[in-house]
C-alpha cells in the first residue's frame, strides 16, 4: 500500500530555518521516497512501511536536535493517487 503524507514542522525556536531545512534534506536522502515541498509543508510519499519508519525515525532525530517541535501531519491512502 502507498502512503502519503503533508507535513508541516514548527520548531519552536529562533533558528527554526535551519531545523527545517534539515528535516527536508534528510527526506530527500531517503530511497524509495517522493518528496515535494512547497512554501507551507512538505509531502512525502512512498510505501508505506518506509514512509512511516522513515517518519518515525526522522521525527525522534528533529525532537533531539530541536528540543520541541511541533509536527502537523495529514495522512492519505496513495493508492489510487497520482501525486506530481
């Protein structure tokens, strides 16, 4: 099964850029992977084993490198999606 996901990611601090870029690249370092980001939120997608291992382990990373964070997340059955 194919996932998709739109996030946004609030850093709650002064150097949020910085955090945010971060989280992204380390999304589009991710094989298997579609990334598209935009100027509110990215969206990931992928199957959906890799799309939430890759979620989980990326969130723990931007918690323990941030401090608090505060990730907005809408999740979507991809199947019968075609994402551009």
């Amino acid at each position: 099964m194919r996932l998709a996901v739109e996030i946004t990611l609030y850093p709650l601090q002064e150097d949020y850029v910085d955090h945010i870029q971060s989280f992204i690249d380390r999304l589009n370092a991710q094989p298997g992977l579609f990334v598209n980001t935009t100027h509110t939120c990215t969206l990931v997608e992928g199957e959906y084993d890799v799309v939430m291992q890759t979620l989980s382990r990326e969130f723990k990373t931007t918690y323990e490198a941030v401090g608090q964070a505060a990730f907005v997340c809408k999740f979507l059955n991809a199947n019968n999606m075609e994402i551009q």
